[in-house]
C-alpha cells in the first residue's frame, strides 16, 4: 500500500477503513444476488472488491475473491456460497488485523 498512498500513517489508517466499509457494502450486494442466482454479477462485485483487497495487502481475501469470480463465471452456486462464507470469514480476520494495529474500531461486516 505504502507504494499506492505512501507513507502516510493517517492515510493508510482512511484507506484500511475505506475498504473495511466497502467490503460490508461488497459482501451485502454479493450474498443478495446469490440469493437471486445472479452469479455472473457476483464476479463483477468479487472482482471490484479484490482490487482493493489486494492494495491493502489481504492476500487471502484477494485470492478468495479471485475464486469467486470464476465460480461465478463458471454458475457453480455451491462453490459460490462456499467461497462467499470463507470470504466472510475473511474479512473478520482483516478487521482484527486493522483493529489490532490500530486505536480506533472501524464496523466490520
């Protein structure tokens, strides 16, 4: 991120709790139009939110993020809801990192 924002503490502290609300939005929107069997916009949401996953540095959520794009693209709803509670789960770790590095408590989906 520091290559992204640079080294700005404050920055980096907005840009973390930027994508933490995002990622409540992103996550909403997803398990919506999975509940709607709209997989092929399940990847776009998956793909928009994995950007900014990647500029954080949570590898793990990107690359799950990743997955779901495909088994989006692929219409596999079982691998789309399994991979939708790993990102939830996810995201919690992320939040506990953000949270632990820092004093303040941004809202987690």
């Amino acid at each position: 991120m520091i290559g992204l924002i640079g080294n700005d503490p404050e920055m980096i502290r907005q840009f973390e709790i930027d994508f933490l609300r995002q990622a409540k939005i992103s996550l909403n929107k997803i398990a919506a139009m999975y509940n709607d069997s709209r997989l092929s916009e399940i990847r776009e949401e998956a793909h928009f939110l994995k950007t900014s996953a990647k500029a954080i540095g949570a590898e793990q959520t990107s690359y799950l993020l990743q997955a779901l794009e495909n088994s989006g693209l692929e219409q596999d709803k079982v691998e789309c809801k399994n991979l939708i509670l790993k990102i939830k789960e996810a995201l919690k770790r992320v939040h506990g990192v953000i949270v632990n590095d820092n004093t303040t408590s941004p809202s987690m989906p």
